[in-house]
C-alpha cells in the first residue's frame, strides 16, 4: 500500500481530491511500517518469531472447533 500510494503521489494526473486522500493512506502506511520494524527490533538478536508447528496438530484442532459449532 505504501509503494503504490506514493506512485500515485508522484502522478500528475491524479486530481487532488484524490491525492488528499493518497496522502493519508500513504502517512498511515508509513506509521504502520515504522511500528512494525519497532516491534521486529524489541524481539531479541536472532529469534525470527515464527516457530516450527506439525500440520496435523492444526488440522486435529480446527477439526476440535468445528465439531463444536
């Protein structure tokens, strides 16, 4: 979202009304961005944050849930 609202900022042709509207998409993208790189850098040197999880666990407990409803 942050890449293309800022191409469409730099378009010419764009009337404004609409570029008003670009810009706020573009400064909330750049918010977004900023907080998640903060959040990445909290995260202790070398843990990625994902972790190795066996498919059937997910299915088994999917499966739990939906016999539920």
């Amino acid at each position: 979202m942050l890449g293309f609202s800022q191409m469409l900022l730099e378009r010419e042709n764009v009337p404004a009304d609409i570029k008003e509207s670009v810009a706020m998409i573009a400064d909330g993208s750049q918010r977004v961005a900023d907080i998640v790189k903060k959040a990445a850098d909290l995260r202790p040197s070398g843990e990625t944050g994902q972790e190795l999880v066996e498919s059937d666990e997910i299915i088994e407990n999917t499966l739990e849930v939906k016999s539920m409803f």
